[in-house]
C-alpha cells in the first residue's frame, strides 16, 4: 500500500518505521529540513522536505495515488487541515489523523476523516487498566454510534452485589454484552445473579460512562 | 447580539472600536495577555486568556454555546480554521467569519463553505482602487 504520512513528529516516526517494516511503501511529508535529515540518515530517502498542508507538496508526494494519508503532527489542526486537503483535493480513500483534545474527535468525524486516533485517551485508558480500585476501563469508542464499550468491576462493598442482573436498573441506551466471572463467561440474562469481582463488559453512550460507573459500583 | 471573537490583535482591536460595534457584547479569547489587559475597561468586552494549544473547552468557557457570531481571527490560520469549523459544525453558530491570510486556504475553504476573511487581500484590492483613481 502507499502511504503518505504528515509530519515527523516522534509518533510519526515510529509508525513510518512500522509501516515501512511490514512493507508498505512510505512518504513523509515534514516541514523541518533537520528532521527530514534524520529520517533520512535512519529510513532511508522516504521523507520529503515541505508543508503538509500545502496542495504543491502535497502532490509532489504523490498524494493523488496514496491508499492512505496519516496526518500525524503534533497538532490537531493541521492534522484536520491536511486531512481534508487530502479527501477533497486528492480524493484520498482513507485519511486517518491523530489528536490530542479528545473534544475534537467529533469534528474530525464530522468533516469526514475516516479514522481518529485520540492520543489522550489512549494514555487514559491504559493508565486506567493499572490503577488500582478504579476498576472502569474504556475498552473501544464504537465510532459510528457515538458508545462506548467499558469494562467495569464491582467492587465488594457495590449494592448490586447478590442482586440479580434484572434487577438493576440501567441508564437509557446502555446494556450489558457479557458478564466474565471467576467461574467463567456468562451471557447477561435477567437471572443471572452479580457477584463481587465480576467484570461487567458492557455499551454506554459515549460520555455517560460514569453513571453506569456509579449504579454497579455504588454503595 | 453576543459576538465571540478567537484572537487578540489590531483586527480585534479596531472592530471593538469601530461604531457598528456599538451595540454588541463582546467576548475575545486570546493567549495575548497585553492586548487582552488594553481591553480590560471595556464594559462591553469580556476576555479570558486561553492556553497554547487551544483546547475546545475554552471556546465553551467564552460562551459558544449561546453566542450570536463567532470570529476566528487570530494570527494563526490553522487555529482559526478548526475553531471555526466547529463553531458552525458542532454549536451551530449563526454566523461564522474565519480570517485567512493564505489565498490557497482561502479558495480551499471558500469551497467547503466557510465565510473566509482576507485582510491583506482586502488591503490590496483598496490599494489597487486608490491607485486607480
């Protein structure tokens, strides 16, 4: 595949080196002449030396005939900028761009970037997973749906222990998809009964995670 | 009408002075603090200093959410371009003005439907008029 990336920054970097390992042919657009220099002195001649955002360089990177462009700078709106030059000046069938303020994810989504790579929450999510007694995880971000699918522990002290699963009473929109326990996996069924240390994997609206946080684990 | 304004410059500086602003409430975010102190004493004008990089919740803090207008006319185009994007995609603004200096910008989100500013364009097109006559 060819594929265009946007900007050198140190993310950039290891993904031109990983895409390039698993073969597929690689460009990298990158404003700064000395880190074009490094990439080059590392990479081989893959990085040509201009602005992202600009249509000119664009083409001479060969962005009309690129499978995929990643804009990966270190800022959301040139990433956006370069995204849309991209699917609209060059008809790029994938554009996929990485963002810091996860506030930002819908507008991207809705100016049509195919994939949004939100480096806060990737950060979140696995400083999440090794926080002790914080037992909510974000397990993906169901794009198109705007849910969110979590992982959530019940604590020993929550109320919904030696409740059945019927009983509890879920936010709007949300419900559960599996219940793993110590025994084992489980289908969510209205008899199932909750234990302590169960994971509840389940479906919540993206930003209402919290609430269904607070019916399982709550006193 | 409440009027929200990115950037804090001579642009933003002579619309609060001009008499057609007269009857506007105005509020400017900016991470220039000298030129947010000059309009400290305007009773009109609210300013909140933002950090660098914008985050989108600054933009809620100005009051997006119920403002009339939304300017971007910072110094930085890529700035304004995302801010105004979302003012008109994501709150749903009236009126949404983003300054750009760059003509291939300028063309690229003419197209796309954003109202684009141009003050060196502007400047030039006068300049050629003045000599003209």
């Amino acid at each position: 595949m060819y594929i265009l990336v946007i900007g050198c920054s140190e993310v950039g970097y290891h993904l031109t080196k990983a895409l390039l390992a698993s073969g597929h042919e690689v460009v990298v657009v990158e404003k700064s002449p000395a880190r074009c220099d490094l990439l080059t002195e590392e990479l081989g001649s893959v990085a040509l030396q201009g602005d992202g955002t600009d249509q000119i360089t664009l083409k001479l990177a060969g962005a009309n005939r690129a499978d995929v462009v990643i804009a990966a700078t270190d800022r959301d709106e040139i990433n956006l900028v370069a995204c849309q030059m991209a699917k609209h000046v060059f008809q790029t069938g994938r554009t996929m761009a990485l963002i810091k303020d996860p506030k930002n994810e819908p507008i991207f989504q809705i100016l049509g970037v195919d994939v949004v790579v939100n480096s806060t929450h990737l950060v979140l999510e696995s400083l999440e997973e090794r926080i002790p007694g914080r037992p909510l995880l974000r397990l993906m971000n169901l794009r198109s749906s705007s849910m969110e699918l979590v992982s959530i522990t019940i604590p020993e002290d929550a109320g919904v222990v030696g409740r059945r699963l019927g009983e509890v009473e879920l936010p709007p929109r949300s419900f559960i998809s599996l219940v793993v326990k110590s025994s084992g996996v489980e289908r969510p069924s209205g008899d199932l009964l909750l234990d302590a240390e169960d994971e509840i994997i389940a479906v919540t609206p993206s930003g209402g995670e919290q609430t269904l946080y607070d019916i399982l684990t709550g006193i | 009408m409440r009027i929200l304004i990115l950037g804090c410059g001579p642009l933003t500086t002579l619309l609060l002075a001009s008499p057609d602003s007269a009857d506007h409430q105005f509020t400017i975010l900016s991470g220039d603090m000298d030129c947010l102190d000059d309009l400290a004493d305007e009773p009109r004008v609210i300013t909140l200093l933002t950090p660098e990089p914008l985050m989108q919740d600054y933009l809620q803090l100005g009051g997006i959410d119920n403002a009339d207008a939304f300017l971007a006319l910072s110094e930085d185009e890529y700035e304004n371009i995302l801010t105004s994007q979302i003012a008109k995609h994501i709150f749903n603004v009236g009126k949404v003005v983003c300054r750009l200096e760059n003509p291939q910008l300028q063309q690229f989100y003419t197209e796309l439907e954003l109202e684009v500013v141009n003050p060196t364009l502007d400047l030039l097109q006068d300049l050629n008029r003045a000599l003209q006559g």
